[in-house]
C-alpha cells in the first residue's frame, strides 16, 4: 500500500485578518504603506495610504522597524533604498510594474550613452537599477515642478513614461528626449468610449492622470496625480466624476465624498483591463502572511542603492 509522505501542516489563518495584522504590527513595530491601487481591504487596514511621492515621503520618515509595502515591486524597492537597515516586505513578489518592465535596464544605459551631456530624470516607476542610472527622481505629483527648476539650457532625458513626459513638456514648454515606455493600465482606456460616457453624464468632470495617453488627456477637465485626483473631487462643485486612472481610488474617493458619483472610465475591450492585475495581486491573505513569516523581503546590492540613493534624496529635497 502507498503511504503518501508526511508533509507538517501549515498554521490555519485567522478567523479575524484586521485584527491578527493588527497584533503583528505591534510586535513588530510595523508600519503598512498602501497605494492608492490596492484592494480597498488593504487599503482600509494601511497605517498611510498614498500615491508614489507621499509613500516615499512617509518611507522616508518612518522610525518603524519593519515596512510592509502593499503595492509594486518598485515601490518596496523606494522603501529599501531610503531605508537600508529596516526590514522591507512585499506580500507577493510578482507583484511588478507593466511601466517598469518597460524599461530594461541594459537597453537604457545603451539609450543615456547617445545622449551624454542630457540629465536623466526618471519617473519613479522604475526598477533600482534605472533609478540608479539617473540624476533626479521624479512622480505625477511633481514632475512638473521639478522640470522648472532645471536649468533651460540644460538637455533632459525623461524616463520611462513617455506619456508623462509629454505632459510635462506641455505643461513647462520644455523639449526632452523620451525614453517610450508606458503603463497597460493608463493606455487601455478608450478615447471613443469616454466620449460615449461623457454623453451618458454629461454634468460630469473627466479627472485623468497624466499617465493616460494623450487623446484621453484631451477630454479631461483637471489632470493630476493620484492623491491630486482625489482632493480635487473633494473640492469641486461637481457630483459626478468620471475617474481616468485605476479605479482602486475610487474606495477613497467614496469615503471622502459619499455623496458624489464617481464613474470609472471604460477600457478598450469588455474586461477588468483599467485594474492594475499588479496591484490585485497583494491579498489582506498574503499581507498577513508576509508579516507572520517575515517574507518576502526586499533586498538590493549595496552599490545600486547607495547610487539609487542620490537622485531619490534630490527629488526630496526638490519637492519641499
């Protein structure tokens, strides 16, 4: 007779999730950082909720011992690199970045070597290795700030979101070569099937980000990062909002304003293709876990931090 080999039992999971996190973070002296993206679970157990600029504020500030980073691989990294001696976790590795990917680290040393008097400004949605690469960190919330206070007749490389870049441009009147990479989730959206829902809701606003295509920036009544996106709503006259960016914010902006209609906008195809499939993939599950087991962590070679380092610190420094 077969005897299937004895495999030890894995400790069941809490009946209460909220609560067992809870106990966690204090035995670890634990702080959770949450995007904006995540599933609203997540998001209502996250000690900070925000976009990249204020998570990496708050990563830079935090005197926790441990930083469980709910959100993209790059976004722990952020935490790492300003936070070397902290214990950084990620619920699921796999969790990466369409944006990031889109821009391979040994394609763009070959791509910053044609242009070698240009100052590399990157997106933070990008891997260590590009931010390691580059001059000046920037986000969606102060991109534009930062382009002004370069130099005019100082060349810029921007990277890796060639849909920001060309916001940037628009917005500063600065010309820069742009690296072509570009985010699924904010160029799924579809110019014609917004118009068709503009016309269903015609006393709505159209907020998008800036990391939409440009034919969809075109309809848009307020362009803005995420946490830019979500006081706006709060502020404007209006009570309806078509939402142009991963609808995971429209939780908050339901908290905020419940009593505003908030209308994601339509993808290109019938499917859940304006949900980051990155982000989803962090459970309050694998949150839990991560914490209990103390994995997955985050680490990075010493040299490509302390290089990543120096434009991350210059971007704080820059968005005071």
């Amino acid at each position: 007779m077969f005897t299937a080999p004895f495999a030890p039992s894995k400790p069941p999971l809490p009946n209460d999730l909220f609560g067992a996190i809870a106990d966690l973070k204090r035995d670890l002296n634990a702080v959770i950082l949450a995007h904006y993206y995540q599933d609203p679970d997540i998001q209502d157990v996250a000690d900070f909720l925000g976009d990249s600029l204020g998570l990496s504020q708050q990563a830079a500030q935090t005197d926790a011992d441990v930083i469980v980073f709910a959100g993209v691989h790059f976004m722990a990294e952020t935490a790492k690199i300003l936070n070397p001696n902290k214990l950084v976790l990620l619920p699921d590795l796999e969790a990466g970045c369409s944006l990031a990917d889109s821009c391979p680290p040994t394609e763009f040393a070959k791509f910053k070597e044609k242009y070698p008097d240009h100052l590399v400004i990157s997106y933070i949605n990008c891997t260590a290795d590009i931010k390691a690469m580059s001059d000046i960190i920037c986000t969606s919330a102060n991109a534009v700030k930062i382009v002004n206070q370069i130099p005019e007749d100082q060349p810029i490389i921007f990277a890796p979101d060639r849909n920001l870049g060309k916001y940037v441009m628009e917005q500063t009147g600065r010309d820069m070569v742009l690296w072509q990479g570009s985010c699924m989730v904010h160029e799924t959206f579809s110019e014609k099937k917004m118009v068709q829902l503009k016309i269903h809701y015609p006393n709505a606003e159209v907020i998008a980000h800036p990391e939409c295509e440009e034919s969809v920036l075109q309809h848009a009544d307020y362009i803005g990062s995420t946490t830019a996106l979500l006081k706006y709503c709060q502020q404007s006259a209006s009570q309806s909002f078509i939402v142009v960016t991963e609808p995971g914010i429209i939780h908050q902006m339901e908290k905020a304003a419940p009593d505003k209609q908030f209308i994601p906008a339509p993808p290109l195809n019938n499917c859940a293709c304006n949900e980051c499939p990155h982000m989803r993939l962090n459970t309050l599950e694998k949150l839990y876990l991560a914490m209990r087991n103390r994995a997955p962590e985050i680490t990075l070679p010493e040299s490509t931090r302390l290089a990543a380092l120096r434009p991350m610190q210059r971007m704080l420094e820059m968005s005071r």
